[in-house]
C-alpha cells in the first residue's frame, strides 16, 4: 500500500491543506478599505526572496498542502514574479499540489495571464468593487477600470476561469451588486461578495462601510431565486446558483457568520511570518529557521509547533464603540 499522504492537523482536527502566500506588501493601489493612502512598506532585505517564497511553500506542500495562492499586496507588481509561479508550477506537474493560483488587483494581467495559464495556473481572482470607472478610481485611489477590464479579458482569452472579488461597502457600491452579478454571470465569471474586515488602520471609519452580507442576501433573494449548492473552492465562501442567470454567486462573511469551523488555512508574510488566522495576532517566525540552515529540518519543525497552537477561530467586531481593528496588520500584509 502506498505510504498515507502527510497532513498538517491543528488542535481541533481540521487538517491544514490551503497555503496562501503574500509574496509582496506592496501594490499599486490604494484602495480605501485596505490601506492608508501614505503605506510605509518593508525593506527590501526584509523580504523573503523568490529562491527562499520557492522553498518555503515547497516545504508546505511537503506537508500536505494541495491549494497553494499568492496574493499580496498585489502579486504581480514583485519584480520576477513569473519564475517564482513557473518553479512551483513543478508541484502541480509532479500531483502533489492540485491548484495553484492567485489573488490579484488585474491590473497587470494583459502582460501575464498567458503565461499564468502556461505555468499551470487555471483559476484565478480578481477583486473588482465597481464597474463605475470614476467610483473605481475613488475605491482604488490609483486604478484605472479600463485597464482591469483588458485584463480580466486576456485572462479569459488565455483560457483562465474568473472569479471577481467585490467587497461590499455600504453607501458605495451597494447598489452595484446586481449589476456585478449579472456582468459577472454574462461573461462566465463567478462573483463573490465580501464583508469588510477590520484590519489594519485606514483613513476613514469602518463603521460607515460595514454593510453585512446577510442584509444584502435578503434584499437579492426578493429579486432572483438563490438556490444553495454544496460547490466548494476551498476557500471560505458559501454558494448559491442565481437561478434566472445560472451563474454561481459565493458569500464571504467573516462578520455575520462565524466561517471557522472549516477552517483549513494558514497565511505567510513575504518576510515568513506564519499566520495561523487571519482575525489573530499570534504567528511564528518561519524566516529564522528557513535562513538559519539549508536544510528543512528547523523549518519543519517551526511549522508542526505553528500548526500546533493554530487557534479555532477569530471573533471581529465593527461597531462605534469597538473603534481599534481587530488586529493592527492590514490584509496587504497577510493577502486576501
Ligand atoms: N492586490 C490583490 C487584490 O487586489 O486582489 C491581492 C491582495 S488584496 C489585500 C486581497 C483582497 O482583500 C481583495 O479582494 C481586497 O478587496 C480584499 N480586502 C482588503 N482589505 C480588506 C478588508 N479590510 N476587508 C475585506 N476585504 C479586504
């Protein structure tokens, strides 16, 4: 009988299998929920290099990892990028990892989603709050849609399928949720819908954004037929087929629905930090260890006591009194 796969299995049994990777804190947006307009980013020699990002996933999938994302900041902004996708595009080849993928702003895709798709890549996403061109450059701060646009239709020409990401922020794009959809749908895309995190400090007040997904849900389930399906990608969301489109529609919802129990990730830093949940601050320094020898063993080791204290889940509040975010890293740091 062929040896059993290794897994990674956490204090409440949930083995560890889906990676994602921050491979830059930088990005070439500034959307307002996210980050503050005047980031300070990490020093160069601060940052894991694509050689040492190459390692360390391999490490993980080693141990079991199957779904590997890189995302940022915004992934496809770090210099040399693609031979870092095409190297780990070696795991997909061998089968011991079975998607590779990536969270990104579009904004480069009409320069490297052939490329994507010749390394193995075949889903990705694309976070896209609006299809208003003057609302997505308020959003964004430095984005320019036209530019999204062609991108997500070159990711689509070289055969990727697309998920947008849209985060649902009250009073902004609200409003523009049914139009995403029926795009989205339109064009063969998935949409999911987000809540808003409080992660990190930004200019404004998050209270204001905060709209929950289950109003949102309520108000869509008066105009189309919402049907739950079991359609898993291995991430968080939950699904329904929009019956009068026949396109599927997921929820991310961190903040009126508990998503923990299933909970089958760990998030690293581009400087190694290893993020046992998104919503908590406790992390174990993986770049010692990877540094300190050639060899995996010191590594491994770090990674099994990181796994080992991986907490069950995080508890995010957004209301007037509760005015600090929940954890004082922005998600550029950790990735979406
Ligand atoms: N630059 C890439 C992009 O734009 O998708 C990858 C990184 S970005 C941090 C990943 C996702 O996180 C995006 O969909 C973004 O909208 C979302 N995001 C950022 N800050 C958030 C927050 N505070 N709450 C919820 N989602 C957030």
């Amino acid at each position: 009988m062929p040896a059993p796969a290794p897994q990674m299995i956490d204090p409440f049994g949930r083995a560890v299998s889906y990676l994602r990777v921050s491979v830059t804190d930088r990005c070439d947006f500034r959307c307002v929920y996210c980050m503050a307009e005047d980031m300070t980013f990490l020093p160069k020699r601060e940052v894991l290099s694509l050689e040492e990002l190459d390692r360390l996933c391999t490490a993980f999938i080693e141990k079991g990892v199957r779904k590997l994302r890189l995302t940022g900041g915004e992934p496809l902004v770090r210099k040399n990028i693609m031979s870092l996708i095409r190297s780990l595009g070696r795991h997909l080849e061998s089968g011991l990892l079975e998607e590779l993928t990536l969270t990104t702003n579009g904004s480069q895709l009409s320069k490297y989603a052939a490329e994507l798709y010749e390394y193995g890549v075949r889903r990705i996403n694309v976070s896209v709050d609006t299809l208003d061109a003057q609302k997505f450059k308020a959003i964004t701060r430095w984005g320019d849609l036209a530019k999204v646009m062609d991108g997500i239709e070159a990711a689509k020409d070289a055969g990727l399928q697309i998920k947008i990401n849209m985060v649902a922020l009250k009073g902004v794009n609200e409003h523009e949720i049914i139009p995403m959809m029926e795009w989205c749908h339109a064009n063969g895309h998935d949409l999911t819908l987000i809540e808003t995190m409080p992660l990190g400090e930004i200019d404004g007040d998050r209270t204001d954004q905060y709209l929950p997904l289950s109003l949102v849900r309520a108000t869509l389930a008066d105009k189309f037929t919402l049907e739950d399906i079991p359609y898993k990608t291995g991430g968080p969301a939950r699904y329904v087929e929009v019956k009068e489109t026949g396109g599927r529609m997921g929820f991310i919802t961190p903040m009126t629905h508990n998503f923990c129990e299933s909970c089958n990730r760990v998030r690293v830093t581009c400087t190694g930090q290893l993020y046992m949940c998104l919503g908590q601050d406790d992390m174990a320094d993986l770049r010692a260890p990877l540094r300190a020898s050639e060899a995996n063993e010191l590594l491994n080791d770090a990674i099994d006591e990181a796994i080992g204290r991986k907490p069950k889940g995080h508890d995010f509040v957004i209301d007037r009194r509760t005015k600090q975010p929940a954890v004082s890293r922005h998600m550029s740091v950790t990735g979406g």
